[in-house]
C-alpha cells in the first residue's frame, strides 16, 4: 500500500496539545496506525502530552530543535529518531531558524 502525502490535504493544528503556533500536518489513519507528515515552523512546538494507550515514533528529514521526553531535553536535527514509549511523555519544540520536518508514527497498541 502507498501514502502519498502529497495526495493528502494539508491540515493546519492550532497548539497542538497546548503547543505553540500551527502545527502543519498530513495525515493517514485507520484502526492500526496514525501516521504524519508534519511541519513545525521556526517558534512553533507540540505541547507535552503523555502516550497513555501507544507509543510514537518521530524521524527527523529537516531542520533543527529539541524534544522534551519525560523530565529530559533531546537535541533533534535530520536523521535522528525520536522514540516515545507507552506510558511516557513527550512535546516537539523548533528552536531553530527554518521548519521543522518530520514523519510519526503512532502505532494503536
């Protein structure tokens, strides 16, 4: 099966989770997975929130900033992966000076 997200409406997510500014998404759904292709723009973030019922993957294609995973801050930039287990909590933060990209997934566990 392909998901081809430049097929998929852009979806513009006001604070999301309480976050800062617009979060921009693609998204796919159905009963087994959530998965996204979005943007953060410089200053913009994706508030705290916990993984109560799934974890989430997050992969970095572009840009730079910080992921704060529980009580920890991480440093993100292209290529690094960005792990969320169940049970845990996480927010995304761009603190840099161009977009953010990134693709997620969240598997329904």
């Amino acid at each position: 099966m392909i998901i081809d997200f430049e097929q998929i409406e852009e979806t513009a997510i006001k604070n999301f989770y309480g976050g800062q500014n617009d979060t921009i998404a693609r998204m796919f759904a159905d009963e087994k997975n959530r998965i996204m292709y979005g943007k953060l723009e410089p200053g913009a973030s994706i508030g705290i929130h916990r993984h109560e019922t799934s974890s989430e993957i997050v992969y970095l294609i572009q840009g730079t900033g910080k992921a704060v995973f529980d009580d920890t801050q991480e440093e993100l930039k292209p290529g690094v992966c960005h792990y969320c287990p169940k049970g845990h909590s996480h927010s995304l933060i761009n603190d840099g000076s161009c977009n953010l990209v990134f693709f997620a997934v969240v598997p329904q566990q």
